[in-house]
C-alpha cells in the first residue's frame, strides 16, 4: 500500500512492536498484550465507531510495576449512554435496509465502551484505530478500523478522542460533547458535532439568571475540559450582565473527599440560586451528599448534561432538584427507533448463542448484566440526545455516498477506497433533512447550531418526576429572538409560584444609591439616601444627580419638582399685617391733615408753616403708601417703581422738615432788631428748596434707570430648596446714592435741628425735628446691617419695615404735640400762647 496516496495509521505505537525471535526468519508486527474487543461490532464494507459509557464505574488496578496489571473492571450500567449505542445501529441497519444513499453498500459497526474515563477511552480510540487482529504480517502500517467515530458523550473524553485520532485525520462526531474548546479548528481539525457548543449555553444561563433578578448566585463544576471551559465562559457572561458569584467550586469524580468542600461552602452561603455546569456523573454525587445533608430549597439552574438525568431521578431526589431549571437538548421523534430499542436490537443485534464466535461469545459473556435491559421501556418518552447521534451517523452516509459517487442506477463505486480525510472534507459540506424535517449542517467550527428547550423539574399528577418545557433558546435566531420563557408555567423549589429571590443586598429604591461594601462583591452594597437636592430614579443607581437650578428634590429624592417660589405676598400674614400698618398709617395722616385743614386759620397751624405741613403730611402719605409697593410679585415695573417711589417720596418728606427746620433758625433770626432775613426766605424760596433738593433725587433716579435699572430676579444661592423672587438692584451705586442722598438731607436736618433746639420756647418745633430725625436715622441706620443678613423674603419685610417706622417717626414726633393740642388743650391755641410761653 503506497504510503503517499493513502494515510496510514500505526498500530498502537506504544503496544505494537517488531516481535523478533531468535531462529524466526521472519518478524511479525503484533499486539503485546490482549486486544480490546467492542461491545457491539457487526462488519460491512464501510465502518463506524463508536465509543459511549455504557458502564458508568470503573474500577482501576493497582500499578505497582512489578507485574502486568489486571484489566479494567467496569460497572453500574448505564442505560441511557446504553441506549446511544442501540439508536447507532438503529440509523446503521437504517441506512443499510435504503436503496437510496448507499445501494449496493453495508455500513458496519465497532462499538466500545469508555466507562466513562478518559483512561478507558483512549484503549477504545486505540482499537477503534487498530482493530482487534492480535497480527498485522510483516508490516505494523495500514488502514484504520473504522472510517468515522461517533462519541463521546462527555467533552474529556471526545477531546482524547479527537487528539488521538486527529493526527491521522479519523472524523470524531459527538452527539453531546459541547466543551467550547473543541472548537479550536487548529487543534481539532476533524471533530464535530450535532449539538451547539456551550458558548451558546453558557450565555443562555447567565441570561436566564438574571432574567430572574438573580444577582447572587452560587457555582458549581466538574473539574474536567467540560466543566472549566464552560464555567469560564459562564463567570464571564455573568460578569457582563452584573451577576455576582458568590463561590465557584469544582468536583472531581476521582477526589470524592473535595465533595464534602463543597458541600460546606453551599451550607454557608446565602446565594439561593446555584449554577451547575457539570456532567450527571458529578451532578449524582453532588445530589447524594446534597439529599444526606439535607440542603433543600435551592434554586438549581442545570445544563443539558444532567438537567433531564434519568439517573438522578430518585426518591429523595426532588427535595432537593424540585423546581430545577435548566437546557436540556430538544425531543425529535424518530419513527421506529422505540420499537427497535425495545424488541427488535434484541431479537436481531444482540444474539448470544453457539453460533457466535469464540470473541462474540466472549463479550456476551463479559456483558451479561445487559440482557436484564431487555424489555425495559421506561425511559423511552424522555429521549433526547438519540436524534444527535442518528443525525451523525446520516451525516456520515451522506459523506460516504458523495466519495464514493453512488446513485439509484449504478450504485456506489466499491473500487474507490475510503480515505478518512475525504470523510472529513465531505462531512464539512454535507447539507441535508432527515426524515423528521431537521436539516443537518455544520457550521465552520465543525459544531450544528442547535435549539435547546428550557426544562423545569416537576411532580406530575401521579407523583412522578417530570421535565416539563417552559420556553426554549435558539441559537440560530437573531440574539434579541434567542430567549423565549413562560414564567407563568415554572413550579418554584418548595411547590411555589413565585420566584426565590437570591441577593447579596436588596435593590436601592429610587432615591437612594449604592455604595459598595468594602472587601466585598460589587453585587453586595448598602443604600444610601441622596442627598438634599440630588435625586435618582431608577434602582440600583451608582450614584444621584443634581436637580436642575430651578428644581429641588421631593421628600422622596425620586424626583426634581419645581422649586417654590417665594415673595412677600399679599395673601400671607406678614403681607398682611404691613398692608394693615400702612394703611392704618395713611389713615392717621390722613386724618391729620383734615385736623389741620380744619383749624388752618389758627394761630397754631399758622405758626408751623401750613403749606409746608400739607406738604409733609403729602409726602408722608406717598411715603406710607410707597411701601405696598414692595408687597406682591415682583415685575420689571414694580422693581422700578418701588425703589424710585421710595426716593422720591422720603426725599420730598426729607426736604419739607428741612425746610420746616430752616424756617425755624430764619424766624429766629427775623426776630433780632435789624434783621430782614425772612424776607430772602419767604414761602416762595421755601417752596423753591423743597423742588430743588427734590429734583436732584429725580436726576438720579432718572439715570439709575437709564443705566441700569433694577428687575425681577429669581435668588436661587440663598436658599437651595426654594426660589426668592426678588427685586435686584440692578446698579447698586444708584440704590446707595439714593438712599445716601436721603441720609445726606436727614443728617444736615438733625444739625440744623439740633443746633435749634435752646431757641425760645415758642419756636421749639426745632425739638420735635431732632427727635424725629432722630428716629429716622436710627432706623436707616439699623436697616443696613438688618438688609444684608434678613434672608429671603425678610429682605423686603426689613425694608417695608424701615419705611414705615421712620414714616410713624416723623408722623408722630412733628404732629402729634401739634394735634394734642388741636383736639384736647385748644385753649392754647391762641396768638397770645403762640408769642408766649407756649408748651406744645
């Protein structure tokens, strides 16, 4: 056989070797040892492999190099890898019985069991490889057993599998191996698989994680190529989606006392959801020290190597498993397959009588413990896995029909020789429906995009353990199509219906953000309240938000409500009560000025200058009135007017007593022999003083609002929670030259009035000026400190304030006396008084 058009296999390097004896002419390639012999064989012109754990222990012999060891003891059947190997040859007579896919052509058969050890399963790829003949002739080189293997059920053992048989190009089809590792196109150049990898898997799990709210789970797997590869890949999207694993622990079926480890770790912890990415072999153990702790109510979530176990559902299994959730592999119905796992392999495949061979007869012998199988049916409605393995074994046929170029009329070309490399170039092309509608593809990692179903643990109606499907994943659709799940149909651990909550900290309400715990998960934080003016509105937040400047947080801090907006109002009592002073002052002036209408032809009102008074007592009416000004919303208008109003009126009532005042210190004077001086200050020039100083403060009122007018303006700096509507000043230097002017002609007032208060007593009015200007400036004086600190609206109440107490002031210090005697002593209101010693 030419070594450079055909790829040739050697015969177990490490067992075969150039048998030379001493006197022997020729050297024979044979096997040292016994050869492994299959489970299940049957010959044929093309051959299949295949490699399943139809015993689930093994028992290893001591090695102890001093001797050959003994065989390996297999035990504990396995009845679903068990039934894997009957549904091969079912597709294998399948095809054979067709006339359409390879006519004229038998598919045969070597079936080994791996025992479910990666030991075990590199003796079956080695016979696969080599076959069972004890001697190969002369040369220790030639064509592989089989063309194709199918297996194995577990990611470890498909990867020994792979390796080995990889090299020589030998295609590996698994039907449940979905370790995402065997992807590597690199390393696993001739593997494949009807099942999706589990990077679908394990995405799809932390999807269904938090899809539940879970943020807290635990994390259990095998500690094999399976296990590491898709719990990485699971702890990875977990992260992503902002799922805190609480622990991750492994289990290895050859170190049982790290068990006990785990079951400690789930014993303390508070995670109520636990993630087990393992095989059912772990997944039993993991259960019977689970089942004997009794560690119950947790929330399960499996993958589709143990979710839909048969070999798990025990009597005490459901307290713990009860209400599990997982992915399990989606049923396909495959007509005729039940009938052959029942009856027909039994009455056709798996013969046991005289007729066999020495080697047949042997295996019969070694598996006897199968036939007690026979006729057991129990497991046939929770098929799933079967249609891989019946998908593979078609993918293989269909690989085989196109090299080989069969068709209905001339059948398959037997003069071709099946090259294993041609199988694997094939078998990437291969496009085709089986005859339950699935079409069967393989994608460029080798592996079918599959569809899994979402399975929950259920107590059927008879007390029985059920996989009911409550949604399914679809790797094949666009990712925001992928997931689809009935909550409603989901029974919860304990028999609930309602969905364990699994936190390391409770969600922070809107209003509150997370701050994480120092040393801790990022899932495991504590909530704390925004602050005054911060809001956030949604769970969970990092942190809160400032409220925009015109809005304030509500009591709840979910929230930015507009901020209130505060004025001295009219409607509140403060307003109220001012309006009340104010008017009540005007009253008094007002009835003042009607005292002294009516007794304007006395000595008394003539004495004090009556049209200067009338003045006054105007002026102190705009003065008082000037002051509802300030009360109300603020405007561009009122802020004008308010500020001028009360310049112009208090400069107006200012000038009047000044005047009031220099009349005093002329008649005085006028008084003196020789002295003329009252006729330079007549009514006229008194008139005239009183409209100049009265004018200046028009001027400047004039040019602060022309240069830079006061407005209403919203203070949002003094308080955070509420808005003052206010007047701004607009130019300060024109609201203190105002009020500077009116301090200037109260200050040359209070001089000159003081400097008369030792006249004669008939002209004393000078007395009465010094004390009111007094009080005036007093007053003016205490409301510059009072301005700047009162906040709010208490700005304006300070200033209202002012005004009015310097109006009373001046009201009650000049015309009171005046009026006492107009109403109660009007008998000193007489020429005679006035010139004379007269006590006002």
């Amino acid at each position: 056989m030419n070594m450079s058009s055909v790829k040739k296999v050697p015969i177990f390097v490490g067992l075969l070797v150039a048998y030379v004896t001493v006197g022997k002419p020729a050297s024979l390639c044979q096997i040292r040892g016994n050869p492994e012999f299959p489970v299940l064989s049957k010959e044929g012109d093309a051959m299949i492999g295949g490699a399943f754990s139809i015993y689930s222990e093994i028992t290893q012999p001591s090695l102890f190099f001093t001797e050959r060891p003994t065989a390996f003891k297999c035990t504990s059947i396995n009845l679903r890898e068990f039934r894997f190997a009957q549904t091969m040859i079912f597709a294998i007579e399948e095809i054979n019985k067709k006339q359409d896919l390879l006519p004229n052509m038998s598919i045969g058969y070597r079936i080994y069991d791996n025992c479910a050890s990666t030991l075990s399963s590199m003796r079956a790829v080695m016979a696969l490889m080599n076959g069972d003949e004890l001697a190969s002739g002369n040369s220790c080189s030639g064509q592989s057993a089989v063309h194709a293997i199918i297996g194995a059920s577990e990611s470890s053992s498909t990867i020994i599998l792979s390796r080995t048989a990889g090299p020589f190009q030998i295609p590996v089809i698994s039907h449940s191996a979905t370790c995402e590792c065997l992807s590597n196109r690199k390393e696993y150049p001739s593997f494949f698989r009807t099942i999706a990898s589990d990077l679908y898997q394990s995405h799809a799990l932390a999807e269904l994680v938090k899809s539940f709210g879970w943020k807290w789970v635990g994390a259990v797997n095998s500690d094999n190529d399976y296990g590491n590869n898709g719990m990485a890949i699971f702890l990875s999207a977990a992260q992503e989606k902002e799922v805190c694993v609480e622990y991750s622990e492994k289990i290895n079926r050859a170190e049982p006392e790290k068990l006990l480890k785990v079951i400690e770790v789930i014993k303390k912890s508070t995670a109520q959801v636990i993630v087990g990415f393992l095989s059912h072999f772990e997944m039993n153990n993991l259960l019977e020290q689970l089942s004997l702790h009794n560690i119950t109510g947790r929330q399960f979530i499996g993958v589709e190597a143990w979710i839909t176990a048969d070999s798990l559902v025990t009597p005490t299994s459901f307290s713990v498993l009860g209400g599990a959730l997982g992915f399990a592999v989606e049923k396909a119905n495959i007509s005729g397959l039940e009938d052959f796992l029942v009856r027909d392999f039994w009455e056709a495949e798996f013969q046991c009588n005289e007729t066999n061979t020495e080697h047949i007869l042997k295996t019969c012998k070694e598996n006897s413990d199968l036939f007690q199988l026979k006729g057991d049916d129990d497991d046939l409605e929770k098929l799933r896995y079967h249609a891989n393995i019946y998908k593979a074994i078609y993918a293989v046929a269909q690989s085989l029909h196109n090299i080989l170029k069969c068709s209905d009329s001339q059948g398959c070309d037997k003069a071709l020789e099946i090259k294993p490399w041609e199988v694997v170039e094939a078998l990437k092309h291969v496009n085709f429906t089986i005859k339950n509608g699935e079409r069967v593809w393989f994608d460029h990692t080798g592996a079918a995009v599959n569809r899994y179903e979402i399975v929950n643990w259920q107590r059927g109606s008879d007390g029985s353990i059920e996989f009911k499907p409550v949604g399914y994943y679809d790797a094949s659709l666009p990712s925001d199509q992928r997931f689809a799940l009935n909550s409603e149909a989901i029974i919860w651990p304990g028999g609930g219906k309602e969905a364990p909550i699994s936190v390391c900290s409770e969600s922070c309400r809107p209003g509150t953000y997370k701050v994480l715990q120092k040393g801790k998960h990022v899932c495991c934080f504590d909530c704390v309240p925004c602050a005054v003016g911060e809001f956030s509105n949604t769970t969970d937040s990092i942190d809160c938000k400032k409220c925009p400047k015109a809005y304030w947080s509500n009591q709840n801090r979910d929230a930015c409500l507009p901020k209130n907006i505060e004025f001295l109002s009219f409607t509140e009592i403060m307003g109220k009560i001012l309006v009340i002073f104010t008017l009540f002052g005007v009253l008094l002036t007002s009835i003042v000025a009607t005292l002294f209408l009516n007794n304007k032809d006395t000595p008394l009102v003539k004495a004090n200058n009556s049209e200067l008074s009338f003045l006054l007592l105007f002026s102190l009416s705009m003065c008082f009135l000037c002051s509802l000004t300030f009360i109300g919303q603020p405007t561009e208008w009122s802020c004008m007017l308010r500020h001028t109003a009360f310049g112009i009126t208090f400069v107006l009532c200012i000038s009047c007593i000044l005047g009031k005042t220099i009349v005093v210190l002329m008649a005085f004077k006028a008084t003196l022999p020789g002295s003329n001086v009252m006729k330079w200050f007549g009514p006229a020039q008194q008139k005239l003083t009183v409209l100049f100083f009265t004018f200046i403060q028009i001027i400047i009122c004039i040019l602060w609002l022309t240069i830079n007018p006061p407005f209403a303006y919203k203070n949002m700096t003094y308080y955070k929670e509420k808005i003052i509507l206010e007047c701004a000043l607009g130019s300060s230097v024109g609201f203190w030259t105002v009020l500077g002017y009116i301090g200037l002609l109260a200050l040359l007032c209070f001089v000159l009035a003081f400097l008369a208060r030792k006249l004669p007593d008939s002209f004393n009015e000078a007395k009465h000026i010094t004390f009111s200007m007094l009080i005036f400036c007093a007053v003016w004086l205490t409301f510059i400190p009072a301005y700047f600190s009162s906040p709010g609206n208490l700005t304006v109440a300070v200033e209202i304030f002012a005004i009015l107490a310097s109006s009373y002031g001046i009201l009650f210090c000049i015309f009171a006396p005046k009026c006492f005697i107009l109403v109660l002593k009007p008998e000193l209101n007489t020429k005679k008084h006035m010139l004379g010693k007269t006590q006002c």
